[in-house]
C-alpha cells in the first residue's frame, strides 16, 4: 500500500520516485489489542509530489500517520539551454505508523 501510493501520484501533480521501505519497529505490546507497526520509506520527489505522497497517507482508509520527516534538498544545476536553474530530486525519508488489530488472534488460542 505505502509503495503503490508513491506510484500511483499523477505526473501532473507532482514527481515521486519510490526507493525503498521496510519495518523498523513493531511487535507485540503486551496487554494491548492494537499493535504498533513503524515503517522506513524513502523517496525522491520534488516539493509537490512529497506534498501529495503525505497526504494520501494521511487521508487513505486505513489509519497511517507520518512520524518523523526528513528532507535533503535536490541539488541545483544550469540548465545550458534555457539558462534556468533546475532543481533535482528531494531525498525523503518519512516513517509512517500504523497499527494492527491482534485481539482476535488471542482468543483463537484459548
């Protein structure tokens, strides 16, 4: 769900590239019904696509939430034709909790 989202970002609205994820917490919280799930995602993409990749995390179905954010800067360069300056890729990296409902799995084990 989290990679599909990266690519399922419309050109039109914004550039993303997904690179990679992986689960950097989780487990079993003793006591709890709902356990914690933490996941590293790291992207490229520029300021609206990061902007839109957030959003539909935030707003998708199932309850995800972007921990902690860190973004480094795409380099700068000159364009030699237009003479612009153009701007490369962000370097995202986000990590995203989630939670998953054990409760059930419990019982089934009495």
């Amino acid at each position: 769900l989290i990679e599909r989202m990266a690519r399922e970002i419309s050109p039109s609205l914004g550039k993303v590239e997904f690179k990679a994820v992986r689960i950097i917490q989780g487990g079993v919280v003793k006591g709890q019904d709902y356990q914690p799930i933490t996941y590293q995602v790291e992207i490229a993409g520029d300021l609206n696509g990061t902007i839109k990749y957030i959003d539909l995390i935030e707003k998708d179905t199932r309850f995800m939430m972007v921990k902690t954010l860190s973004l480094r800067p795409g380099a700068l360069s000159l364009d030699p034709e237009s003479q612009r300056v153009v701007s490369a890729l962000h370097q995202v990296n986000l990590e995203i909790v989630t939670y998953v409902y054990t409760a059930g799995q419990k019982r089934k084990g009495k």
